[in-house]
C-alpha cells in the first residue's frame, strides 16, 4: 500500500504477517478512517452515544449488536447521510467534513446498503455508469464495461455488463454494488448485513473478495449478526449496545480461546453465564428487549462465542436473535 496525492492510500499489495498470514496492519500507517467520539440523536432517543470506531489499512472490523444498538447510524454518519450532533471523523489522520454520499465517495469511502440502490431496468454497466465522473455523455456504459470486467476479474466478482439487473439474482446484485464501489476508488468499503441475501456457496465467495481486498490494503466495515460469520471473516469485533461502544477484540484471539478452551453448553432458558463476554452481552441485552431470556435451539445457530472470554455455547439460535 502506498500513500497517493492528497494524502489518500491506493491499492497494492501489503506485507502478509509471518504468524497470521493475514497483512501487517503496521503501527505507521494512520487509520484509513476513525469516528472520534460521534454522537448522534433523533428525537426521543440517542443513537450514538460518544461512540469511537476505527478501520487500519488490511482490516476486515466487524460491528455487532442488537437491533437498534445504533450501528447503521454510525456508518450512516461516516458516509454523509447523517451529520453528527458532536465528534468529528478523521480520514487518512486528517479531520473532514462529510456533508453527504458524494463527499465520502471522493474520500475513497463506499457503502453497500441492506437494500441495494440499483435501477432495475437499466444494465449493469448503465447503473455503474450513473453519477461516474468523467463518463461521457452518449454511450457512458461502453468504457464504464470494460472496467467492470478488469475489476471483477481481479476481485472474484463475476458479472456480465450488459445484463439488466432486474435479471440477477441477489447475490449478483450485490456484486453490482461492490463493483460501483471499487470503480469509484473505495478504500473503505460498508458492508450492511451483507450475507442476509446470500446464500452459503455465495457468502464463501464473499469472504473470499474480502480476503482480496484485505491483501490489497483495503478497509472493511462488517455489519452482522451472524456471529460464527463474523469470527470467520474480521479481524476486529466491535459489540454495540443500547447505543454506546461495549468493546473491541480481537476476532483471531477469540478463536485461538475456542480451540484451547473447548466448548460449555448454556443451562437451558439462561443467557451465556457469569459475567458474559462482548457478544454475550450484545445477546443477552437482545434477549431483554424482547421481554424474556432466550432458550438454546440445538437445530439453528451453530456455536456462539462469548469472544472476550473465549466461550463456546452450543445450540444457542444467534441467526435469530435480531443483532
């Protein structure tokens, strides 16, 4: 990774560490961008509550939390659809403004949104096209197709420029949106709950452009509730609660406690036990919202990690506890 004009890296090739073989995400290198104490109200409750958040150069950083806990707000606040009531967001170490989407476009920031904002009728190529700088006037989609394909060829993302989107599926709709990002030189890509749509033979070729992307110095901000996901794909988990940053850890340090560890079952129509870890307390302020303590599930879920102490909990049903 190099430092381009104007401060703002471009893509290349970081150094993999020896012990990870994931990139060295080296101490001289700033965050790609840091949220410093944002807060954030709406009327009748505070979204984000001096809430501090960052993302380094080859860094996939999760953001889990129940439903309302504030997390899309927060990305929302860095890619300028939301201005903060205080804090401030540094890019690159240097503090900006960001007044709207175009504003965190230019800054190298691109954001994929739960729900795509694609135009049906028009083709791939048309709807990467659209707002483009520096497209031509009459047939901006030829040369804009071109680049498509030269980025979904060296990212994994296969897509044909020329198909209407109304005729993909889900999950190459949002190739589409990662590919609007990456031709408009994203260096932080968003990630709103990402793997809802997808299915499991697409959320591995996901994971798999992140992985890409993480070795070319790219930073991504994952959003999800799928916590055996999130311990599979980030480098980083930060828990949200009721607003307010519970904590960050370590997603490669919490596996290595799983392994060493080995797995406790949850007594039956009790939350992860004594003094829960940061995803534990994100699950059991779920279990609180909707009235009443959750019972394990030995058939959906899989494993849930109570992450900064390394638990394992078996049966416990995460995909449907609304994170």
């Amino acid at each position: 990774m190099t430092i381009g004009p104007g401060g703002r890296y471009t893509a290349g090739t970081m150094r993999a560490d020896a012990g990870t073989g994931r990139p060295d995400r080296r101490p001289g290198f700033p965050p790609l961008v840091r949220l410093e104490e944002v807060t954030k109200s709406f009327p009748g409750v505070v979204a984000n509550d001096r809430v501090t958040f960052e993302v380094r150069p080859g860094e996939v950083h999760a953001l889990l939390g129940e439903n309302g806990a504030g997390k899309t707000t927060l990305v929302n606040v860095l890619y300028g659809l939301y201005r903060p009531d205080s804090g401030f967001v540094l890019v690159n170490g240097r503090r900006v403004t960001i007044r709207s989407p175009r504003e965190a476009i230019a800054l190298g920031i691109g954001m994929v949104h739960q729900h795509f904002k694609l135009v049906l009728p028009h083709t791939v190529a048309e709807n990467a096209a659209l707002g483009l700088k520096g497209t031509p006037f009459w047939a901006p989609a030829r040369g804009v197709g071109r680049r498509l394909l030269e980025l979904s060829e060296r990212y994994g993302l296969p897509v044909d420029p020329d198909r209407r989107v109304w005729e993909l599926s889900a999950g190459e709709q949002q190739r589409v949106e990662i590919l609007k990002a990456l031709l408009r030189g994203a260096e932080v890509l968003i990630l709103d709950e990402p793997t809802s749509v997808l299915t499991p033979q697409e959320t591995g070729e996901l994971f798999k452009v992140l992985s890409r992307m993480r070795e070319e110095g790219h930073g991504v901000i994952f959003i999800s509730h799928k916590l055996t996901e999130v311990l599979e794909v980030a480098d980083r988990i930060t828990v949200m609660r009721r607003g307010r940053v519970v904590g960050t850890v370590a997603a490669a340090g919490a596996e290595q406690e799983q392994v060493r560890g080995g797995p406790a079952r949850v007594p039956q129509g009790i939350v992860p036990g004594d003094r829960p870890g940061l995803v534990g307390q994100a699950i059991e302020a779920q279990a609180h919202v909707h009235g009443r303590h959750r019972q394990p599930d030995p058939h959906r879920g899989g494993v849930v990690q109570g992450v900064q102490r390394g638990q394992a909990d078996h049966g416990w049903s995460c995909t449907a506890s609304g994170f």
